[in-house]
C-alpha cells in the first residue's frame, strides 16, 4: 500500500477524474487509514512503499505491478502523468527481495491482471496492451485469458470483475457483464457459471473494486446491493468509504497489491 499524502486530481487520465473538482488530502489519508486499519485487524501484513510528491496516483497500489511467487512483473504505464510509478515500484521489489520482470509491453499490474485459481485474467481495451499479456503469461508460466474492456468508465480489469476466492477448484468472481465485449462475457459465463452479476448502481461506485481473502471481502460500503449477495454466499462484507479516493478512479482494489512470496 502507498499512503496518499501527495494525492490530488490535476489531470484527467479517466472518466472519474476532474481537475476542478476539489479534493481533500486529509480526507484521502483518513479514508485509506481506516482501509489499512482493517487490513491489520485481519491479520494481513501490510508493506508500504514510500510515497513520491508529484505522484499523486501512486495511493493505487495495485497498478504497480503483479506479484507471484516471488517474482514481480513491473508495470509500463499508458500515461506519462504515472509513468515515473513503474521504476519506483520494481525499485522497491527488488529493495524488499523480490525477483524483478522488467516489463517490456504496456501494462498496469494487478489494475488489469487478477490470479483466479492458477489461471490469469487479463484486462485489455484502455490501459494495458494485450501483448502484456503474452509477456506475462512467460513470465510465470501459467494460463492467460483475455478479457476485453468496454465502458471507459470501468478501464481497469479491477474495476468491473472482483476475485472472490482464488483458491485452486473453488474459484469465485463477481462481476459487471455490461463491462465486457461479447466474446469475453461468453469466457466469463462459461468459466465462472456461478459468479455473482453486480447491478450497475453498485459497479457505478466501484463497488467491484474490492480484496478478499476467501471469507472476509472488502468493499465500498456504499455497495449495499454487493453486500447483500455476498452474505448470501456466505461470505463477511466489510464496508470502508474511500469516497475521496474515488475521485482519482479508485477504490479498495486499487489501493491494493498483493504480495505472493
């Protein structure tokens, strides 16, 4: 995780982004606070990268690249306004002991790459180039499905497709079908027939962009619709508001990258 003490909207890289809207950095601080507070109330243990004035969108972790066993695939933004991002993510990979896969095509980390089970779902359509994917599938040796964004409101894979359960044969995702082309929403339906459909107005406040650990899922507590369904499946919703985040095109996820040694 990155504390957003520099975070601020000066430019618009995304749908959610407005230069004139105010935005309040105590508020981001205090809102990302309490998602690191519960982070920590869950057992998890929190890493943070230090983070970098002028970088105002490094509070998205999860764009800073994929980790697997122990080998980070750094990211290559689309942006020149996050580009600097990727050199200081792999710098603190590889400061904290990880193998480090410079990347040679464009891509956004975890933003549009998910582990569900030993399969890879890969974002492409805004941010990341499908070529990443190849890259990526080389670089851990595992299965790569493309998955082809729509609505430039949900640019990253994060955003509209959310892993429930990552274990190997009892895989679960939620997601937003109107997210996805055709051909993708066909792979979604065939692999996952048991996946939970998110409404719009839920998916309209990123309410997919959530972490689970397999029970406990955390979400946009504005979600309620989510939260229900989730408890219906038996899982724990836990609802944090990073409102202020929000304004910068992310949420939970976004504010989280996994680190699997």
């Amino acid at each position: 995780m990155c504390k957003p003490e520099h975070f601020t909207v000066v430019y618009r890289i995304n749908p959610w982004m407005d230069p004139a809207l105010p935005t309040d950095t105590s508020l981001a601080v205090r809102q990302w606070q309490t998602l690191y507070d519960v982070y920590i109330s869950l057992g998890f243990d929190v890493k943070l990268i230090d983070p970098i004035e002028g970088l105002p969108d490094m509070v998205y972790a999860a764009n800073g690249g994929m980790v697997i066993d122990g080998i980070a695939y750094g990211a290559s933004f689309t942006h020149p306004e996050r580009q600097p991002e990727g050199p200081a993510y792999m710098k603190w990979f590889g400061d904290n002991g990880f193998t480090v896969a410079v990347p040679e095509e464009i891509n956004e980390g975890e933003g549009d790459f998910l582990l569900v089970g030993d399969t890879i779902l890969a974002g492409t359509g805004f941010r990341s180039d499908s070529r990443s994917h190849q890259e990526l599938g080389r670089v851990y040796n595992r299965e790569v499905i493309t998955l082809t964004l729509i609505n430039p409101s949900f640019y990253h894979l994060d955003t509209a497709l959310a892993v429930l359960d990552s274990t190997p044969g009892q895989e679960h995702i939620a997601y937003l079908p109107s997210a996805f082309d055709a051909p993708s929403l066909a792979i979604l339906q065939e692999r996952y027939p048991d996946a939970i459909i998110v409404n719009e107005t839920d998916a309209a406040i990123l309410g997919l962009n959530s972490y689970s650990d397999g029970l406990n899922v955390v979400i946009a507590s504005r979600a309620k619709d989510f939260e229900r369904q989730l408890i219906e499946h038996g899982y724990n919703p836990i609802g944090v508001d990073l409102s202020e985040l929000l304004l910068g095109g992310g949420g939970v996820k976004c504010c989280t990258l996994e680190l699997r040694r």
